[in-house]
C-alpha cells in the first residue's frame, strides 16, 4: 500500500484539459482567498472554506470525507501524517484521481476519504462510506433540481433505498478469498487497496457517483458531465398529481441496465393509480408502444418488475428477446437476466380457455417468474429454487401475492409508428383491447398510412 502510494504520488501529472484546468485553478483560488478561514495561508484552503463554498449542496459528511481526502494526499511519499489544510498540489491531485483518474488512483482516493491510517480498512467503513456516497448523490441532485421529475427522499430520517442500493454496489466486491461481501458477517473483514480498486473497476457507479457528486457539489466541469442516462427524464401525461412506486435511486439503477439508447427518457403508459385496476386498461395503454418497465409493489411492500425489450402484444405465443430481465427493488436490489434455458421471455393473453390469461414474463404457464393475473390485482411468482429464464429468486414476498400498485414506463424514444399511426380507437384503450382480446378486426386499421418499411 505504502509503495503503491508513494509511486502514485511522484508520478503525479493533472489529467485536465487546458480549459479543465483553469476551472480547477480558478476553484482553489476562490477556496484559499475564503475570508471566513483566518490564520490559513493563501496557498491552501480549510474545511471551514469547502463548508462555505459547498453550502447545503452536500451533505457535512460528505464535504468533510472529500476535504480529508485531499490532505490526506502525499505527493512526496515522505509526509508523516495529513497536512493540516489542502495545498493546490493536493487539490488538483485529488480532483484529478477523482475525476480523471483510474481505478487504482481512485482507488487510493476512496481509501484516504475512509480512513486516516495506511493499510486496510474495514468493510464496515466501507459500507459507511458507500451509503454517504449514495446518500450524497440523492442529495446533491435534489438541491441542484436536477431530479428531471423523480422524487427523491419523502419521509423524514433515513432513507432505506439509499442503504439498498448501497447493498447492491457492495454485494458486487470480492474479497480476497473469492467471497462476496454478504451479511452482516463480513463487516469486520479487513479490505486493502486491491480489493477496492477491483471494486472500482468493476462496478462503475462507484466512479459515477463520485463524479456527480463533485461536479454537482462543487458547481464545476459540469460540462463534462452527462446525467441524461444516469437520470432518464420523467413523462406523465396526466394533469393531476401522481406519485410512483419508483424513487430517483431505483430509477437510476434499473435505467443503467438498458440498451444505452433507451436511458434518457421514461414515459409513463399506465398507471393503477391513474387508470384503474383494470387489466383491460393496462393491455389497452401497453400494446404496440415499444419496450418498457413494468413495475409493481405488492401488498407486503415489495417492489419488483421487469424490462420488456419490445412492444407487448395480446397473443397466446411467448414474445420476446433476450435482452429482457426481471428485476427486485425492496427489500434488495437486484437485476436477473436470462440463463438461455429457454425463450419463454414476455406473455401476454386474454380471454382463452386452455391456457392462462394474463401478464407474464420467465418460467412457464403456470409457473411465471412473474405474473400479473387478468383478474387485476392478483399475482404469482414462482420459483423453486429460480426461474428457468431468468434465474431469478421469488420476487414477492409471497408466492401468491395481490397488489394494488403497478406501473408501466415506456422507455427510449417511441417510433415514428407508434407516433403516426392513430386510430380513432387509440383514444379509447380499453375498447381497443377489448377487440384484439375477442379476435374481432379493427375496422378503422384500414385508414392508417402503411409504414414505409412495409
């Protein structure tokens, strides 16, 4: 660790841009001239400068960790212990390993922002400073009202999606044995620098995050700074209030699982709240109207849902591909995709004999991964042990669950189909659905424009 971090120090060079460059320059300036900070010299700032500058953007923790960070920094390897206020050197060094740098350089960042003392840190500290770290980004966006429509903390005290998420980030580190960090048993388990940096470099939220938070907080290179897929914009037609199921952080992380040129935006089709429990009303709002997150919370507030990677369609064949996955919210976050066992991937029927009718995606009839039964508010998902699809655990708290909240979001830009071609019936979702469930034709299909592509 001590080598690693000497060797880093020395052979510091900012990773900035000119431009970049000036931005930071023009930062610490501002930082070091604080007049609220006496007896600090003009080529370093205090905490008591950060706290000024920052204001409520961050939250106090977070503003303390960055600035122990930074002098906590050795660019000589020879320093005894952390400097008593933040150098230039210091500052550019630890905005460029935090923004620019690499998984070892941030790495050694995230160490320093934990822990005052070299060597191993324990995973509890970790879990700490991951949760402050999502706690931070909630929190910075909100201030900054950059939510794009998203709702982040309702309640007062602690918010449980951020200990979630934070849980679903940490489940993703291995220790040096191979295991994960599950259970509250392994928060004693010491992490050295190895272990962090293969959790940054593979789990990319952790750098996000950090970017975020630093641009956001610190109100610079926001240019460079893209929350358009990070934080997809949120559409709801309706003119009236509606509340989702769905908080800024779980939005966050399942957007992150799509095809990239679907994650900016989210475009509410239906809602139990809006438009009734009625599973008429919900094939009527999501057939024909591209790829979407349908998202439900059971009665024992679970949430959990999956991706439909293309439109929905009333028919008794599975549709479908393999870029569908089935996903878990509360009480954990998780993503489940498919295992290739077969292609039973979306379902979606009504008003047959033999076979079931309802919304399903994974498994088989009968025995969904999750299933939304055509009498509304009534559900399933089983798997004993996983779904053969997609792999995935029960989702509900209950095998047989009913439910009063579910949502469906289209997600991307819809098609210029899905946008020309209007019926008189599209006005009417539910008599539309009632057709298609009946097998009767649609006799206003005759008046739309064919699509070039046919």
């Amino acid at each position: 660790m001590g080598n690693s971090r000497s060797r880093v120090g020395r052979s510091f060079c900012s990773q900035f841009l000119p431009e970049e460059q000036a931005e930071i320059d023009q930062l610490f300036d501002a930082l070091s001239s604080d007049k609220n900070s006496p007896n600090v010299s003009s080529k370093s700032f205090s905490l008591k400068a950060l706290q000024n500058h920052v204001g409520e953007a961050l939250p106090p923790e977070m503003v303390t960790r960055l600035y122990d960070g930074m002098r906590r920094v050795d660019l000589t390897g020879k320093a005894k212990g952390p400097s008593e206020n933040v150098s230039q050197e210091q500052f550019t060094a630890s905005m460029s390993h935090l923004l620019k740098g690499n998984s070892e350089e941030k790495s050694l960042m995230i160490m320093k922002m934990i822990s005052a003392t070299e060597g191993p840190v324990k995973a509890r500290e970790v879990q700490k400073f991951t949760e402050d770290l999502v706690g931070s980004v909630v929190h910075v966006l909100s201030h900054r009202q950059e939510l794009r429509g998203w709702t982040g903390k309702e309640a007062p005290g602690p918010n449980p999606r951020v200990q979630v998420l934070a849980a679903q980030l940490l489940s993703d580190m291995k220790l040096q044995d191979g295991k994960r960090l599950l259970g509250p048993q392994w928060l004693d388990y010491d992490c050295d620098r190895a272990v962090i940096e293969d959790w940054v470099f593979r789990v990319p939220h952790v750098a996000i995050f950090l970017s975020v938070v630093i641009c956001k907080g610190f109100l610079i290179l926001c240019s460079s700074l893209d929350l358009t897929t990070l934080v997809p914009e949120r559409q709801v037609d309706q003119g009236r209030g509606f509340e989702s199921i769905l908080d800024v952080l779980s939005v966050m992380y399942i957007n992150a699982q799509l095809p990239r040129e679907q994650r900016h935006r989210w475009c509410l089709l239906f809602s139990s709240e809006l438009h009734g429990h009625s599973f008429s009303q919900l094939c009527g709002h999501i057939t024909h109207r591209g790829p979407c997150v349908a998202v439900l919370e059971d009665h024992d507030k679970h949430v959990f849902g999956g991706f439909a990677s293309c439109s929905w369609e009333v028919k008794p064949q599975f549709q479908g591909d393999n870029r569908c996955f089935l996903f878990s919210i509360c009480p954990s976050m998780a993503v489940y995709t498919h295992t290739g066992y077969n292609d039973h991937y979306m379902y979606l029927n009504h008003g047959q004999q033999t076979i079931p009718n309802g919304l399903g995606m994974g498994g088989q009839h009968n025995y969904f991964g999750l299933w939304v039964d055509v009498d509304f508010g009534k559900g399933h998902s089983r798997a004993k042990p996983t779904c053969t699809t997609y792999n995935s655990p029960q989702l509900s708290a209950q095998e047989n669950f009913q439910f009063d909240k579910m949502e469906v979001w289209a997600v991307g830009d819809p098609s210029e189909e899905q946008l020309g071609n209007k019926s008189i019936l599209d006005a009417d979702p539910e008599a539309q659905a009632l057709l298609e469930i009946s097998g009767h034709s649609r006799h206003s299909e005759g008046l739309r424009e064919v699509p070039d592509d046919e």
